[in-house]
C-alpha cells in the first residue's frame, strides 16, 4: 500500500504546438517558478517577464524561423508517495 509522504513535488511541462514533454522536475516551488520564468525568457526574447506566484499556466508564442509555435508552460503540484 502506497502512503502519502507529506513531501510534494513540482513539474514543470510544456506544451508546443502538438509537441509535449516534462521539461523539469523540482522539490521546492519557488526554483520551480524561476525555472519556468528563465524558460519563458529564453524561447520568446521577453527578458522583463515575471512568473506570478501561484500561477499554474502560461500561454507562449515562439517564433522560430520554419514556422510560429503556440503553446503552453505548465507547473503541476504531485504528492510523493511511498510504498
């Protein structure tokens, strides 16, 4: 039987176009955030972006020089648990 540890963990997962993928995994929400604020920077060029607090999604255009990318920056919260 499986229990909940207490501890929790974070993904962060995006979504291009019909592309998705786990793209980190983190113990501690704020590196979390950081991670997907420094992602967001660094696909789109918006150096003055911000990752609110709290906040689970974000929409992202990419312009890459084949074809524009829509998609999302997601970070969903997991139990761990243990056997």
């Amino acid at each position: 039987m499986e229990n909940l540890t207490g501890q929790k963990v974070w993904l962060v997962k995006s979504e291009l176009g019909k592309t998705w993928g786990v793209i980190g995994v983190f113990d501690n929400v704020l590196a979390t955030e950081k991670f997907a604020e420094e992602k967001y920077r660094e696909w789109t060029g918006d150096e003055e972006f911000t990752w609110g607090r709290g906040k689970t999604a974000q929409e992202i255009h990419i312009e890459t020089s084949t074809q524009p990318l829509d998609g999302k920056l997601i970070i969903s919260e997991y139990p761990v648990r243990s056997k």
